[in-house]
C-alpha cells in the first residue's frame, strides 16, 4: 500500500492530503475495475455516507457481474481546515454496506476516499473541476470501459440509475462499438434550480451542433475514450473549478466520433442551488463556456458556418422516461429562493457590472437595462406589492444573448462577455421564476413572500406543470435562439 494511502478494511482506502500523481492509479490498476463510479465532495458529510452506501447497494444489484471502483475526490480537507468529515462519512457508508456483502461480492467492489487537494500541484486550483481531473488522471492505467460522476450531494436511490447507465453501455457496445460515448443526465429540477442550464447552456450547446436539454447535469457518464480526451484538455482556472460541467459538455458534443446520449431519470433529489445570485460560481461556467466556442471556432469555424447557413441540428440519442422505465418524481420544495434577495441583489449590485454590460451590449440596450434598473428601484423605495423585476422577457433575453455571442466573437474579450451575461442572466432568470411563481397563482410580493419558505409544486399538479410550463418553456427558449441565430452576424457585422 501506498503511504499516502492507508487501508481502514479490506477494499475500503482512505487517502491523505496532497496525494500525488499515481498513488490511486497503481492500486487502481492492480485492482482492475470495469466501471468507476466518482463523486467530487465538498461539504457534503450529511450526505455522502448514504450516498456511498447507495452505491454500493446499486452495484450489488446491477453490477454484480462487475468490478467497480468508487472513488471520493474530497475538497473540504485541506491543509487548513483539516475537515476531514466528508472522508469520514464516506468511510462509514462504505463500512455499513460492505459489511452485509458476501466474500465474493467484496472483492469486485473498492472504495476510495480522500482529498483532492494538492493534487498537480503546480496548477491546483481547489474546484469541483480539480476533482475531475484526479479521477481522469488515476483511471489512466486501468481497463475501465466507463465512468460515472456524479454530484456528492444527491439524496436518489442508486440502483435504478444504475440500470439506466448500464443499459446504455450493453446498447452503445451492440450498435456503436467503434464511437465513444457521452451521457447526460435530464430529469425534472426545482423551479427555481438550474438557472445556468435553463438560460445560459442549453441555447450554447446549438452553436455547438446539439441541443442538450440535459446541458450542464452533474450527473455524467463518458467512455474511457472520452475521458482520454479529457486528459489532454486545456484545463484552465475556469475548468479546473465550476466551469467543468459545461466544458467537458461542449468538447463531448464537438467530437463526431463521440454519440451523445440524454437519459430520464425522474428528479434530482439534491440541495437546491441558487446559482443566480451574482456570484462567482456562474462567471466561471459561463466563461468556461465562452471559451470553448472560440476554441472550436478558431479550430475550423464551425460557430460561423453554423451561423451563415442552414444547418441542422443533430440528434442525440434521447432516452425518455418508457426507456429508462423511470416515471416523474417531483422536486419537492425549497427555501433557496426569496423575491426580496432577489429585487435587492439585482437593484444594488449592478454598479459592479454595469461598465461590462456597456461595453458589451448595444448603447440602446444598456440604456434599456439602465431604465430598467431605474423603475426595479424606484419600486423597492417605494415598497408597492408589484412584483417588479428587470424586464427581461425569455424573447428579449435571447436578443441580448445574441448581441454578447457577437460582441466576444469579434473581440474574443471573454472576461466583459462573462460577467455581462452573470448579471443579465439573473435578471432573466428571476424574471422566468416569476412567471412560473404567477402560472401557480402567486401573482404579488405578499403571496411570494408567503410561500417561499416551502416553494414546490403539489404533486396533483407537478407533472404537468414541470412538463409544460418549465421543461416545454427551456426548450422553446434554446431552440428559438438557434433559428434565429444569424442575428449575431447583424451583430458582428456592426461591430467590424
């Protein structure tokens, strides 16, 4: 064994800070597993115990013909925080399944726990990406035909996804044996979760020749070929931290010799994110982004030649709810989101990206936003019960998405477009939780103000509305972006 790796029982290891590059990979690789199953873990010790039992409880039952790895890449121990409670947690979840597992079923299982921290050092950037990029990296020497990610915080029951990824291996090996593959999770998410997905991912994966519903999911399954790719990557700050998701999303997308798959699995049971809270966690997606486009851009120009001429979609191989044998679950309810916060942040914040969003933006645009801002505040002052946000409708924000793709794609300033679309973006955000908050009957600050503590859907009404009036809703937002994307070469053009 390792010294930087200590064994708490048989198959079950625990690692210690700063692991270097191969300790994992050697024991990996003596170990031989056929699937690996990863989970980047921060904060998450309430969770990621039961999480790993799950797991293994799904492996006894789908796997069971398998040798699978389980790997945590923990971020909350660190040298300065010494938190070693999610490493712990997970330690205990794995001790508490394997202790009812047969001789046998114990062998074809391993379980790794430890921090990621210091992991390439000389680039460490401690981000969920940081996390990704340990697992990529230690499942080089191993024979693994496919890993899966996924979020250390997510509270479903293991052994039905489980079936849905394995099927999709047994179906991608019959009928594209020589292609790699890429799985991205869809299901039905809060109201109020998703933000970036919804108005940011989804309409930039059409440029990227697809349209991803499922975009930016966590929840990811790829090839040993496409994690090979990974491996080469260019990992910047942006990738090795929140902007994993997304990039390795749209590289996945850009391969003709990846298929892409988009799979049901009912509901993200998770801690709901309010990810459109101006903060840095939806710059770095976004940039992440940004930067991918240009990549391929500058490659071959495929982002202009999508623009200029009538090129199809392509199809992705889509998995719907009869395929996966996964009906509806509803999210349930949240407290993340609150009207006030929201109306505050957007009124007091935007001198911080105010000088981005006139730099980006057409003058007539940002005096748009400015007589916007101008009617939110005056009626925060003046306390009325409208629900009065920033005005930006789904049809006007996919305008404004068009004048910053234009703007970046002729000055390549990816640091102004960012953070012009962090702050647009959550407008438009705040504005389509309003919409959806009104189709349920909440139609002033007072009645939001009263629900918000527990905001959901009753189950008599949550599968359709979920169907029709968010799923439905994103979807006719990305694809109505992509047919009329020939307005960021207006855009362009009036900016060369």
């Amino acid at each position: 064994m390792d010294k930087f790796i200590k064994q708490e029982e048989k198959n079950i290891l625990k690692g210690i800070a700063k692991p270097p590059r191969g300790a994992l990979g050697k024991i990996l690789a003596e170990f031989d597993p056929d699937i690996i199953i990863g989970h980047p873990t921060f904060h998450c010790e309430d969770n990621i115990g039961s999480l790993v039992y799950r797991d293994l409880e799904g492996i006894r039952n789908v796997f069971y013909d398998n040798r699978v790895a389980v790997i945590i890449a923990d971020g909350t121990y660190n040298d300065k925080s010494n938190d070693t409670s999610n490493i712990e947690a997970a330690i205990a979840g794995a001790k508490k399944a394997l202790d009812d597992f047969t001789e046998q079923e114990r062998k074809n299982v391993l379980v790794y726990t430890g921090p990621h921290e210091g992991y390439d050092s000389a680039h460490f950037s401690p981000g969920k990406g940081n996390a990704f990029k340990m697992i990529f990296e230690e499942m080089e020497p191993t024979n693994a035909k496919a890993i899966l990610l996924l979020d250390g915080d997510l509270r479903n029951d293991m052994t039905p996804w489980q079936r849905v990824y394995k099927k999709v291996i047994e179906y991608h090996e019959k009928h594209y044996p020589n292609e790699n593959f890429f799985v991205t999770a869809r299901y039905a998410r809060h109201i109020v979760d998703a933000s970036l997905t919804r108005n940011v991912v989804g309409p930039l994966t059409t440029l990227m020749g697809s349209y991803v519903p499922g975009g930016i999911s966590g929840d990811i399954m790829l090839s040993a070929g496409a994690v090979a790719k990974e491996r080469i990557a260019n990992w910047n700050d942006a990738r090795r931290n929140y902007g994993t998701d997304i990039a390795t999303t749209f590289d996945n997308i850009a391969d003709p010799n990846t298929r892409i798959y988009e799979v049901y699995l009912g509901a993200k049971l998770h801690d709901v994110t309010d990810d459109a809270k101006l903060s840095i966690m939806p710059g770095q997606v976004i940039g992440a982004a940004l930067e991918r486009i240009l990549y391929y851009e500058d490659l071959d120009r495929r982002i202009t030649h999508r623009l200029e001429h009538d090129v199809p979609l392509k199809k992705i191989v889509v998995w719907d709810s009869d395929r996966t044998n996964i009906d509806f679950i509803n999210p349930g309810t949240t407290n993340v989101f609150n009207i006030d916060v929201k109306r505050e942040a957007l009124a007091t914040k935007l001198d911080d990206f105010k000088s981005d969003i006139k730099k980006v933006l057409r003058p007539s645009s940002y005096e748009e936003i400015i007589r916007n801002h101008k009617v939110l505040t005056d009626s925060i002052n003046a306390k009325t019960d409208e629900i009065v946000l920033m005005s930006i409708s789904q049809q006007r924000w996919i305008e404004l998405l068009y004048e910053v793709m234009g703007y970046v794609m002729v000055t390549r300033d990816i640091e102004s477009s960012k953070k012009a679309l962090n702050y647009l973006y959550t407008a438009a955000f705040v504005e389509f939780c309003s919409e959806k908050l009104k189709d349920l009957g909440y139609t002033t600050l007072s009645e939001v103000r009263g629900i918000q503590e527990k905001l959901g859907v009753g189950d008599s009404k949550a599968k359709a509305f979920y169907s029709e009036k968010v799923d439905n809703v994103v979807k006719t937002l990305a694809l109505n972006f992509y047919q009329g994307r020939s307005r960021i070469i207006d855009r362009i053009k009036e900016l060369n």
